[in-house]
C-alpha cells in the first residue's frame, strides 16, 4: 500500500500499486477510455468525478448508443453510490447510468429514466 495525494484535488489517499485487483479503483466499472497522459491516482471522489462527466457527453447521444456503451456493464449488480445512484431523504434514487446498464424501462416514471417514459 502506498500513500500518495490525488493529482486532482491533493487529498491523501492509499493506492495499492503493488496488487492493482486489490484497490478500491478496481471496483470501479472500466468506462473511462485509457489516457496516455495519466501518470498518478485520483481519489475516489475526482474518480467518479470524471467518470460522471464523461457519462454526461454520452447522455447528448442518441438513446441506442447510450444503451450500446452501456451493454457491455449490464451484469455488474455492483451498486456504487454516485454512479448509479445518490442518496436522497434517506432514500436511493438511481442515476440513468444505473438505468441505462438495466437496458430497459419499467413505465414506472422513474426520476432519472433516459427511456423517456413519463407518467
């Protein structure tokens, strides 16, 4: 383990560089493409940070290559709070990434369904 500062924000925090499966940015789903110009750790707020952001740009596409992209992380039922959903007045409320992953719509109006259905 090692202590470093997010090249972000300078928060302190511990990368495991030594055994990457064991760090908590490998639970992370891989949905930012690979930079070249990466050379150190960002925290895990920065992280989902940019990980949101880029997800934003794939919110202006059409619906089916947003349900394309999506499609390839359909079984990872790993819930990350402020990816797929936020809390709430103490409840969760699923982001459209969470929804886009399902691949499809429930017509139960839900808040942040990128379908389109409204009730």
């Amino acid at each position: 383990m090692t202590q470093t500062n997010c090249s972000q924000c300078n928060t302190v925090l511990n990368c495991n560089v030594n055994n990457i499966t064991a760090c908590w940015c490998n639970q992370l789903p891989a949905i930012l493409p690979l930079d070249a110009t990466a050379i150190s750790c960002l925290c895990q707020t920065c992280t989902l940070n940019k990980i949101n952001h880029y997800l934003e740009a794939l919110y202006t596409q059409p619906i089916k290559d947003q349900i394309a992209f999506a499609k390839a992380f359909k079984g990872n039922d790993n819930l990350i709070e402020e990816l797929d959903y936020t809390m709430q007045n103490g409840y969760m409320v699923f982001s459209k990434w969470f929804f886009l992953k399902r691949g499809t719509c429930c017509k139960n109006g839900c808040k942040n369904c990128p379908y389109g259905f409204r009730k």
